[in-house]
C-alpha cells in the first residue's frame, strides 16, 4: 500500500451502499496504516470516528468508562432520543455496573449445560434441513439451508413453536436489514416489525408463566438474582436481542463461510480430507466473515487513540472487520487459511463485558452445519451470483446459489 490514496478508492463508510459489492477491505486496510482513528462525514448525522486497528478496536470495546455503550446506543445510525432510552433496556446497550447486574440475571438461564443440551438437536435438525434439498441437486445456500440451522435452534432455545420460526426470520431481516430494499423501504416497517416480536414475546412469557418448561424463556421469567428479577420490558428486549443475534449473525456467518470455500477452494478440499482442522476452521471462518462488521460508542471523556484526539461527546465506530484483517496481528489476513493458529480474532467482540453470550452456541452450530455438509454434500459448489445485503452494520449474504450432486443418502 502506498501513501498515497492513488491505488485505492475512498469510501463513504457510513453510506450502506459502499458494502453491497463486499466489504471494503482495501479502504480499511489504507485507513489502518495512514489514518487509523478516520473523520468520517454522515450525511443526517454528526459524523463519527472510524476506528480500525485492532488494539484499538479492542481498547474500545473493552474501556466502557471512556467508550460507553448506553450513551447513545452501539447501532452505528443514528436513533431518536425515545429509541435510546428503550434501547437503553437492552443488555447490548448497557455499561457495568447495570450490565453486569443484567448479565448476572440472564447468565442464570444461559448455561454451558443448556447450550450442551442442545448438541443433539442442531445434529437432527441439519440433517432434516439437507434432506429437504438432497435430492434436488441444487438450493440458494442461504434461505434453504444456513438461514433455516439457527431459526430452527433459537426457536429451541427460547421456546418458541416450531411453526413460528419464519415469522422470527422475517421480523429479524426487517429491524436489521432494513437498510435494504428488498426487506423493506423505510424505518416504519422495522418498528413495525418491532412491535410486532414485543407483543409476540409478552404473549409467549405469560404463556411460559403458567405453563413453564426446560427452555430459557421459561427460566428467565422466574429467575432471581439477590432479590432482583427481569421486568416485563427487559424480557421482550432480550428475546428480540436473541431473536437478532441468534438468527441474523449466524445465518450470515455459515452463507459468508461457504462463500469463502467457493473463493478459495482448496480449503475446501483440505477440511475434505482432515476433519481435525474443523476448530481452527470455525475460527477462521469467523475471523475471515466477520458478520457483525462494527459497533458503536460514545466519547464520555476526551481521549486519545493511535495519536488522534477524541473530544468528549464524540461518536466512535469501532469496526471488527478491519480489526481482523490486522497486519500487525494476522499473517496474510487476506487469506483464508484454516489451519491459522493463533487467531486471536474480535468476532465476539474482543472479551472483556461485551464478550457475546452466544459465542460458543454460535460455534456449535457452525461446526454441526459444516460437519454435515461434508458428510452429504461434499462436492458443493456456487452456481450463480452471489447477492450481499445493503448494510454498513451486517455482513450479509442475501441469496447464494449453489448445486451438488443429487444423492439419496440419508441423514443420521
């Protein structure tokens, strides 16, 4: 990379459409050489720095004292003072000490044990998804199969009929995609959408209180933690938070990793002929994906990151994409290796109060939907275009065509 801006293209960062071709890693990898903590004009916004090297997209992350979650919200656009305060409910949005009290109460409910538990059933169920295109020898990879894997499992997990799963997939693409035309046109439909899944999940918790079972909506309704238990709005937040994160990030995850396959085919062919690399690989996947591409913060203080000068008040974007192409922590970021060991990647976030609840439920599931997939379509390949979601905030792959061989094979 040169000094200069003459060998790669300026992008408008805050304009959705700059991502619809691919993230723009070029651009990324120029600001974290040249200008690391990046001005960025928003047009309807007060602009923000775009923060790209990873130490200091951990630091971000982590330093909830200087760079507050709650102030404004972590969305990178912008939301109307109303939208902040019920915002503020979500645990995504809080800053300790009021986070840690709300995680102390959801971790109750959340446990390793619960996420072991369900081992079993994301097997079955991607098996029966693979079984529903097998025989057709061709599917869009997205909505036929890594968008049905984790609708299915979260809708396990929280409770939630089988048989309502889409509607959860439809509201999810409404409030988190509602930057792209083909979900929706404008802001009216994602609250729509939003008001929608908070009468659903009311409906469900008062259905869960008379009649409770293993499921984690059903533990969260009556856990307690020293006296203090969820209000009514804290669990209609947390089941549309679930319903996003455990839908939207890992369906874009596995249609993003397979793409990758497609682009680097010998990986394929090498994870074909040694199953051990499957931890490594999940990894890399993340890493190299990376479906949630930044968050924001608020400037509670003035501040210095790689040298510039934050004033107190300041919105600050901190983007994982860039992070985990670092040059200075990853060898060959560009490449998608998986075999890559160490990978100390910022999908989850970085550690530290952040760290997302769901990491290792989201890694179960990738591991299950791609030990599958080699097991019964191991000759997988792209068969048309590929279309990216509209975001500046998700990275998104819409439609992915694909076919294989037609096989008669059963699951497990």
């Amino acid at each position: 990379m040169t000094g200069t801006t003459a060998d790669v293209t300026p992008i408008d960062l805050s304009d959705s459409r700059s991502f619809v071709p691919g993230v723009p890693h070029a651009w990324l990898a120029y600001l974290r050489r040249h200008d690391p903590v990046h001005w960025q004009d928003e047009p309807g916004g007060p602009g923000y720095w775009a923060v790209t090297r990873y130490e200091d997209c951990v630091t971000v992350n982590r330093d909830f004292e200087r760079f507050s979650s709650s102030a404004q919200g972590t969305m990178p656009f912008e939301l109307s003072e109303e939208e902040v305060a019920q915002q503020g409910l979500m645990m995504l949005n809080m800053d300790p000490p009021l986070h840690t009290r709300y995680r102390r109460l959801v971790n109750k409910g959340f446990t390793p044990r619960m996420v072991r538990d369900l081992d079993e059933s994301i097997h079955r169920s991607a098996d029966t998804i693979i079984d529903q295109v097998v025989e057709a020898g061709s599917a869009d990879f997205v909505t036929d199969l890594s968008a049905e894997l984790p609708l299915q499992v979260i809708a396990e997990l929280l409770g939630v009929p089988q048989d309502d799963r889409h509607k959860m997939f439809d509201w999810s693409n409404k409030m988190v995609g509602n930057e792209d035309p083909e979900y929706q046109t404008n802001n009216e439909l994602a609250l729509t959408a939003a008001m929608e899944l908070y009468a659903y999940a009311a409906q469900l918790f008062g259905q869960k209180r008379i009649d409770p079972h293993a499921d984690l909506m059903s533990v969260l309704t009556t856990v307690e933690v020293e006296g203090e238990r969820l209000s009514e709005m804290e669990l209609e937040l947390f089941f549309l938070l679930l319903t996003v994160a455990g839908n939207e990030t890992t369906r874009n995850l596995i249609s993003g990793a397979m793409h990758a396959f497609f682009q680097f085919p010998d990986q394929w062919q090498r994870l074909r002929d040694d199953r051990s690399l499957l931890p490594t690989a999940v990894d890399e996947m993340l890493r190299f994906v990376t479906p949630v591409m930044n968050f924001r913060r608020t400037a509670m203080c003035d501040a210095v990151l790689s040298g510039t000068k934050i004033s107190q008040g300041d919105k600050v974007v901190f983007y994982h994409a860039s992070g985990n192409r670092d040059e200075d922590v990853f060898e060959q970021p560009d490449a998608f290796d998986i075999g890559r060991d160490p990978n100390p990647h910022i999908a989850f976030g970085g550690g530290g109060p952040h760290f997302c609840l769901g990491a290792n439920l989201a890694r179960m599931e990738i591991r299950v939907m791609f030990e599958h997939l080699l097991d019964r379509l191991p000759d997988i390949r792209q068969d048309g275009d590929v279309q990216r979601l509209q975001s500046q905030f998700i990275n998104g792959v819409k439609h992915l065509p694909v076919a294989f061989t037609p096989s008669a094979r059963l699951g497990r």
